[in-house]
C-alpha cells in the first residue's frame, strides 16, 4: 500500500491542523493505521493508531485529548486532527500501515508497521 501525508504547516501555539493520509494500492479497510512523529535530533515516536474499523484508538500520552485519530474507508483516509497545538509538537508526522485480519486490533510500535508514507512537517511557534 502507498502512503501519502498532507496537511502540514506553520501554525502558532494554540491553533489546530489536520494531516491526512491517502492510501492506495491496497484494500485499506485490511490495515490498521497509525501517525507518528520525529523532531529533529529525536527518535521517532508513536502518536496514535486505529484498528481497521476505526472502533478502537490509542494515543500517546503527550498527544491525548489533544489529537484525534480517525478514518474514512469509502474514502482510504486516515485523519489526525491536533488541536491545542504545542512548540512541542513541531516535528514530521508520518503515516504508517500494517495488514491485520482483526478488525479490532491497532499497533503502538513503529517496529510493527509494514507501510509508511512520506512525511509532513508541523511547525508551532510559541
């Protein structure tokens, strides 16, 4: 599957985004999603997965209650929608896919994705 992140930008401490995440290739209701992050001289870390009904979510706990995860199968489209942005949150998102049979079942290690998609930059000013 291929993976194709937009939606990022330059935006000020406090103000929201939403990256998305086009897919194709592949039947993308088949794969659990999920964003993750990596800001410069860090490693990369997990923000949030989806199951591949979109039933089930997780978040890291920096992200939570800030940043929504969310999909659209008609549309094979994995959204992360940040709000209440943070200078701490300036890094490049990247989306990653993973093949699962089980509709439920999401993935909070980069080690176990299989796809991942360029990535955006985010950039919050204080």
């Amino acid at each position: 599957v291929q993976l194709q992140a937009s939606g990022g930008g330059l935006v000020q401490a406090g103000d929201s985004l939403r990256l998305s995440c086009a897919a194709s290739g592949h039947t993308f209701s088949n794969y659990s999603l999920g964003w993750f992050r990596q800001a410069p001289g860090k490693e990369r870390e997990f923000v949030a997965t989806i199951s591949r009904s979109g039933g089930n979510t997780y978040y890291a706990q920096s992200v939570k209650g800030r940043f929504t995860i969310s999909r659209d199968n008609a549309k094979n489209t994995v959204f992360l929608q940040m709000n209440s942005l943070k200078p701490e949150d300036t890094a490049v998102y990247s989306c990653a896919a993973v093949w699962t049979y089980l509709s439920e079942r999401y993935f909070g290690s980069p080690d176990e994705y299989d796809y991942w998609g360029q990535g955006t930059l985010v950039t919050v000013s204080s």
